[in-house]
C-alpha cells in the first residue's frame, strides 16, 4: 500500500517503536510509590521535557504547564471546556475560525457564548473581523488553528497573536497538525495554549497534550485521583507518552522537510500540466509542506477514494471521520468554495517515507482514474 495520508496519522517511526517495546513489558503505574511507579513516573517526565524543548520550550523556566491527555481531540476538549467552566474569566466570548477542528468547532453548537470568525477564499482568518470582535469583547478567548489539517493553510499566528494580546485575550492554537512538518517556537510565537498529538508525528496512537501558561487555570473535565496536576484524571498511558517524547526527540534533530515539500510541489506541476482545471486549495498563500488539496474535475471524492484503494494508494478527502463515509468539507465551505466542486475534492499528505517513484505511481493512477471517469 502507498500510504499518502499522514494527515490523518503517521507510521510509527523505528526509533519509537525501540523506545516502547521494554516498556510494554513492564508494570508500570505512575500513581505507585514502589521502584515499578517511580520508573513510569520517571519516563512521563523525561517525555514531558522532550516535548517541550521540541516546541521551544523550557517548562519552568519560560512558566508554562504540559497535561497529557489521550489525544488530541480530549486535549482540544479539555482546553475549550475547561476555559468555560474555569473561574479565569467567567464573562469572556470565545472566537473560533470556522475552518477549525470539529474538536473545537462543534463546541459552538451547545455554548452559546461562542462567535465563529470567517475566513478568506485561501483560508486565512479575516484580521480585520477579529479585531473587531476583539474590540467589541474587550478580548476573551480566540481559538485558532495554526496549520489546517484539510488544505495545510497556515495562519499568520504571530500577527494573530500579537493582535490578541493588545486587546487583552488569550489566544489558543490547535498545532496538532503542525508537529513534525514545520518549526514551531511557541515563546515566538507567543501562544497561550496548544494543543498537540502523538500520532501525527511519528508517536502511537493514545496520547495528546494541552501547553499552557502556569498562569492560566483549566478546570479539569475527568475527575479521580489528581494525575496530571489535578487536570487530567485517570493513570496515564506510560508507552504512548513515551513513544510521544521519542518521536519529539528525533524531530528535534530531523532536516527532511524540504524533501517532501519537493514531492508535494512536484505532484501539484505535474497534475496542474496534465489537467487545466485543476483546483489546488490554498496554493498562493503558506501551506505545510506534505499537504495538497486539489480537485479531480467531474469526479467525486467518494468515487476517486475507492478507485485510489483499489490501486493500492491510501489518501482521503479531509478530516478523518469517525463514520467512515465521505462527508463535504466545512472548510472549503468556510473558503466559499462551490459544493460541487467541493465534492470533487481530495487530501494528498505526504510523509518523510515517500518517494518520487511515489508521485509517479499517484500521478499516473490520479491520470487513469480522471480518463476513464470521462469515458463514462
């Protein structure tokens, strides 16, 4: 299978899957006061410092805070409802981009207490209607993704950041998308809290995080036995926090970017020769270097999916869904982007394992798939 959906999640690198095997076999409870807890205690910590240097961070020196959770969807949960149910500040809105994560999109459905910002046809936040809203609330908090998993647009955060903290509020990043694929400085970038994912970056599936200034109180949403400072209840996932801070150790030290940038670019000249009508999302503006969203002219998403399968290539059409089925993207609703055409889009999301012979084989199956829908 040539897997090209490292959007959706990563193979387990090597060096982590090493890191985890002689934890498998051990019983390890980071709660316990014997050697066995103060072994997995020990690795929870050294993980804890890896992840953070990975984003730039000394945890105590630079005064920030970092909660493991088991994804990154608990992570975005625990930031949104814990800001809510906090005594931080009760009377703030939030503001959220439409384009966000349903982790944090769909919390506007039963708080009515939060706006929804638009954003441009590219994908980009309009600065102008969140300054606006920043104005008229006195700030509060501001939830935007830094990297959109569906089109790999990236937000200007340091201006967004910069923005938010002149009018007094607080600013929330979903990076989960943005580990492993570009650099991230969150003292840089000045960001209040993030939120990350194990699995997106060569981790196993079962461990997130929320980052946050020590400053700023969450209100935990899993009560029991105060792991986690108190935020997160519940023992933690020993192996796949490990395997998150090994997989942050090699990113620390990984130059492979530029390689598959060359692959994405190489993919989007190729195609865009061969077909005119082509749409690739978000192409003029800062994109991560893996992803291409583009359209395959008159095919629909649910039709190219099976076929890409069926040729043995594993892409997908946006967001992993829990359903399974093809659903439309409330992204490129969000860019305004015409249903139909909408419809006929797909994600390519590249990874370090990928090679040209690979964009040779997606470009002649993608040729193919879009000829022979034209025969019918």
């Amino acid at each position: 299978m040539l897997y090209l959906d490292h959007n959706a999640t990563t193979p387990i690198l090597s060096q982590v899957q090493e890191a985890m095997i002689p934890i498998l076999s051990q019983p390890l409870n980071p709660s316990s006061i014997h050697s066995c807890g103060r072994i997995a205690k020990a690795i929870i910590e050294e993980a804890r410092g890896s992840i953070a240097r990975m984003i730039g961070l000394d945890l105590r020196k630079n005064g920030y805070g970092l909660i493991f959770t088991s994804s990154g969807t608990e992570a975005n949960n625990l930031m949104m409802k814990g800001y809510c149910h906090s005594s931080l500040r009760e009377d703030d809105r939030i503001l959220v981009s439409s384009i966000e994560h349903h982790s944090i999109l769909r919390h506007s459905e039963y708080n009515s207490n939060i706006d929804i910002l638009e954003v441009d046809s590219n994908g980009i936040v309009k600065i102008d209607l969140l300054e606006e809203w920043l104005a008229r609330n006195n700030g509060g908090l501001v939830s935007i993704m830094l990297a959109n998993n569906e089109t790999g647009v990236i937000q200007p955060i340091k201006q967004i950041s910069s923005l938010v903290h002149k009018y007094n509020g607080l600013l929330h990043s979903d990076c989960i998308q943005v580990i492993g694929k570009i650099a991230l400085d969150l003292i840089d970038c000045d960001i209040d809290f993030v939120t990350i994912s194990g699995h997106k970056f060569g981790g196993a599936l079962g461990a997130g995080a929320l980052i946050y200034r020590n400053k700023y109180s969450i209100a935990p949403q899993i009560i029991g036995g105060g792991q986690e400072r108190g935020t997160r209840a519940g023992t933690e996932n020993v192996a796949a926090i490990a395997s998150m801070g090994a997989a942050a150790e090699y990113h620390l030290s990984w130059n492979g970017r530029s390689c598959v940038s060359n692959l994405r670019d190489l993919f989007e000249s190729r195609i865009a020769s061969l077909c005119q009508d082509v749409q690739i999302f978000g192409k003029d503006v800062p994109r991560l270097p893996n992803t291409s969203m583009l359209t395959m002219p008159g095919v629909p998403a649910s039709k190219q999916l099976i076929a890409f399968d069926m040729a043995g290539i594993a892409l997908s059409s946006g967001s992993a869904c829990s359903s399974g089925k093809v659903k439309s993207s409330h992204v490129l609703g969000a860019m305004g982007v015409d249903p139909e055409i909408a419809d006929w889009a797909i994600r390519v999301s590249f990874g370090s394992g990928n090679t040209e012979s690979d964009v040779d084989r997606l470009v002649d199956t993608w040729i193919t798939i879009w000829k022979n829908n034209d025969k019918k």
